[in-house]
C-alpha cells in the first residue's frame, strides 16, 4: 500500500527539520504517542495507544530516521509486530514558509479477519492529517529561525549593535479558547494543554471508528 501527500507548513525549513526528528517534538505532535525512548542517534522506540477496534491496543515500534540531508530531506522507517512503513521526506522553503512531500508504503506483515488493507491505508491517512494538524499548531510555538546568538555575532563584526527580535505572540487554537472559555482546566495553562490534547487524540479515536462502520457496511466479494 502506497501513502503520499504534501502539505505546506507556515514555518522555515530549519525550524519544521527539527520538529519533525526531535524527540519533544514528536511528543507533542504524534496522536495516540504514549513514550518515545531513544535508542541511538537518529532510532527511537516509540509506544502508541489506541482505543478504538479493530485497531485497539498499545503498540511498540522502532523509528529510524536515516539518510538526513538537513534540512532538505531524510529517510524513515517504522517497524513493528504488525506492520512495517518506509519512506522519504522532502523539504522545500519558500519565504517562510516549508512544503513538505512524502512518499512511502506499507507492508502488512499480518493480517486479519478486521484489519483489512483498507482499513490500514485509511486508518494512515487519518493518522497524517491528525499529526499534520498538530504539528502546525506546535510550529505556532517556536520563534523565528534567526537566533539572539546569531543577532550578536553579525554585530560583533560590523560594531554596530543590533536589538533582540520582538517576542512572538502565539495566537490560540480555536479548541484552546474554547477550553480557556469553559474553563475545563480551571484557568491553569498546563491542564489546558492536556485537555487540549486529550481532545484531538478522541477525534482520531472517532474517526477510526467511521472507517471501521464503513468497513463492515461494504459489499465482500464472493
């Protein structure tokens, strides 16, 4: 089963290379992400929970990021019991912004009775738009490429004095204000944030089970 897309993320490219390898950024961005333990350089083993059939459970698989070309482009490989997924990541900068292009496939290394091919290959297209969608969220939090040090060795050479850069205001999600207006954190920005992932990994749950209902309604071939 091939997986492609492309989606265009309002960050440079050194900035969106890093929150797609980095151990907090995978954290925060990937849904149903339990742990992230590293191995060595550039492999983790990660674990996910799941709670929706048939794809309900906790799974453990190995992350490798290989062949880095920073920040332009790398090759991923995750492995687990079950099944096993390849494929390259391309980066391309425009202004400020990054247009990231993968391409890969899955392999099943078992199948059964409910997990079907298209199920996984529906479950993954969920999976992609749900981590896209908090990984432009979390670039919201990270400052402009151009760093303070940078700022002050350019000064060092030329004499001339050169101010830090104004501090980013991170506009809210619209989920986060809501959760700030009902006060289902009770004002702390912390639980806030937690309720505010809590959420988005039960809308993926939800959509799960849509592709699973749509699985068992669909004609079978005799």
């Amino acid at each position: 089963m091939n997986i492609e897309g492309t989606r265009t993320l309002q960050a440079p490219p050194i900035i969106v290379w890093s929150s797609l390898l980095d151990r907090p950024a995978l954290l925060a961005t990937l849904p149903g992400v339990e742990d992230i333990q590293p191995i060595k350089e550039g492999q983790f083993e990660i674990t996910v929970s799941m709670k929706s059939p048939p794809f309900n459970g906790t799974y453990h698989a190995n992350l490798t990021f290989a062949d880095q070309q920073y920040p332009r482009h790398y090759r991923f490989t995750l492995e687990g019991k079950t099944l096993q997924c390849t494929g390259d990541v391309n980066l391309t900068g425009q202004g400020n912004m990054t247009i990231v292009d993968y391409k890969g496939s899955i392999t099943l290394k078992k199948t059964g009775a409910r997990v079907t091919p298209m199920l996984v290959k529906g479950g993954a297209k969920l999976f992609m738009q749900q981590y896209f969608h908090a990984l432009a969220d979390y670039l919201h939090t990270i400052e402009p490429a151009t760093s303070t040090t940078e700022q002050h060795e350019a000064a060092n050479h030329t004499n001339i004095i050169i101010p830090p850069p104004p501090l980013k205001t991170v506009p809210p999600t619209i989920m986060a204000r809501l959760i700030h207006l009902f006060r289902i954190g009770h004002g702390d920005p912390t639980q806030e944030a937690r309720w505010e992932h809590k959420i988005r990994r039960f809308s993926m749950i939800s959509g799960l089970l849509i592709l699973v209902w749509v699985g068992t309604r669909l004609p079978r071939r005799h």
